[in-house]
C-alpha cells in the first residue's frame, strides 16, 4: 500500500512538470509567438534562406557554408531554431511566522525559438514569453534537511526533461533546463556550496571574504564536476547518507562533522 502511495506520488509530480511544460508552449503559440519548426517548413525554405537564417543566428562561418550540403544545414539550422530554455528558480522566505520554499518555471527568451518584437508588430516577446508559472510551493524551514526533501521530486523532474514534447506543427521541441536560487545557480543545497552566503562562487572554493584579493581569488582550487557529484551521492548530506531524507547529519561522526565544519 506505501509502494502505491509513492508511486501515485511520483506519478503526480511527473505529470504536474509535464503539464506546466506543455502548457508554456501551448499558451505562446497561441499567442503566436512560437516559429513554424515543422518538418514541412524546412522543406520549403531555399538553400539561400537556410543559410541566410544560420548566418542572422550567428552560427554559420563561410568555410562551413561552402562545405555543408543542404541537408547538413537543414539539420544545423533544426539543431538551433527546436531547443527551448527554461529557468527552474527557487526561493524561500517566512510568511505570517512560517517558512515557505517557492518554485517558479519559466522560458528564456530565444530569437530561434520565438518571433521578434519586430516581426510581430511591436509587441514585448521577451517580457510575454518569460512571464514565469508556479511549479512547487510548500511550507518548509530554511534549512538544509527540510530543503533536501525536495531534491528527490526535482531530479525525477530533470531526468524526465529527455522527453521531447511535440508542438502544434508536429514538430519535436527539446528543453533544456537551469536552476537558480535567487540570483545565483541553485547548487548550495545539493553541492553544498554557498551555505550560508560565505562561498558565493558556483565554480571555485574561494570564500567570499577574500574576493578584495585577487590573487587569492584566482589561485582558489577549482570544483569539477566529479567532485559536485560525488558531495551529492555520498557526500555527508547526499541521498548514501542522510536517512531517507530526514537527518542529513545523524550517521556523522563527531570527526566529520568537525571536519565538515572546517570545510
């Protein structure tokens, strides 16, 4: 009876993300702010359009002109003009003497994907396209083990962004996916980075207290991915070791958690 409670569970979120996703594509096409990325309209477009469009784009030099075949450009011009960009953006903040945890999902404004302010007559694409949906909101305290217990439902959300959704001209549209806390990349939960505003850096290990020397700054270790993935894994607050997503911390010895407080 659990496994079925938590499979429905599982099974709601992942239509709540597909649904929000499907309904942003849906609301600007009827808009009319989406382009035409059918596999018909392709076909209709001239060697000459093709290329004068990649050029408009940026992606396409003279040497790549003269050695591509129409076909090569059809897939390149495909390649850039059917992706679409969103924004996962996170925020938490007390209300009424409660902690609530904010998600929000919104579009990037891309001139491959959607029409210009020119081609439409004047109208703010960007402002209409990027107005942001509600993904999650819930009651939960600013602190490490209570946000952690979303981390699991937005990485069902991220796996399943392979999923292409199709568009109202038949056409296969991939997302792609970034998340932000605030203003920056949302990692100091996962990653362990920025907790508590001294590591403001989503790429290095200088603290924010040495930014004034540039030196220190610049000689700081970097973080490779490998590192971030396994913090996240097997990490002192990674799914290996924080009890179902309660106590990140209970199994820690008094010398990690001295050593982690070092770190």
């Amino acid at each position: 009876m659990e496994e079925k409670f938590l499979y429905d569970e599982y099974e709601k979120d992942f239509w709540r993300s597909m649904r929000i996703r499907k309904r942003l594509l849906e609301e600007r096409e009827k808009e009319g702010l989406v382009r035409d990325h059918s596999d018909a309209h392709y076909e209709e477009l001239t060697t000459d359009q093709i290329t004068n469009r990649l050029k408009e784009l940026g992606e396409l030099d003279k040497q790549s002109e003269s050695e591509m075949s129409r076909q090569e450009l059809v897939k390149l011009l495909q390649h850039w003009e059917r992706p679409r960009h969103l924004i996962f953006w996170s925020d938490d903040s007390s209300f009424m003497n409660h902690g609530h945890i904010l998600l929000t999902v919104n579009a990037i404004y891309d001139p491959a994907f959607y029409f210009t302010s020119e081609e439409i007559g004047g109208k703010d694409v960007q402002e209409m396209v990027e107005k942001p949906q509600m993904y999650l909101m819930a009651r939960c305290r600013h602190t490490l083990e209570d946000q952690l217990l979303y981390s699991d439902t937005r990485l069902g959300d991220i796996h399943q962004l392979n999923l292409e959704i199709t568009s109202f001209h038949k056409a296969p549209i991939q997302d792609i996916c970034r998340m932000f806390h605030g203003d920056h990349l949302s990692q100091e939960v996962e990653s362990g980075e920025q907790i508590g505003g001294n590591y403001g850096c989503c790429g290095c290990t200088g603290a924010s207290a040495q930014y004034i020397d540039h030196v220190a700054s610049l000689r700081a270790p970097q973080i490779t991915l490998d590192k971030r993935r396994k913090k996240v894994i097997v990490g002192p607050a990674g799914r290996e070791r924080r009890n179902g997503g309660i106590n990140p911390f209970h199994q820690m010895s008094k010398h990690e958690l001295i050593r982690k407080c070092r770190g």
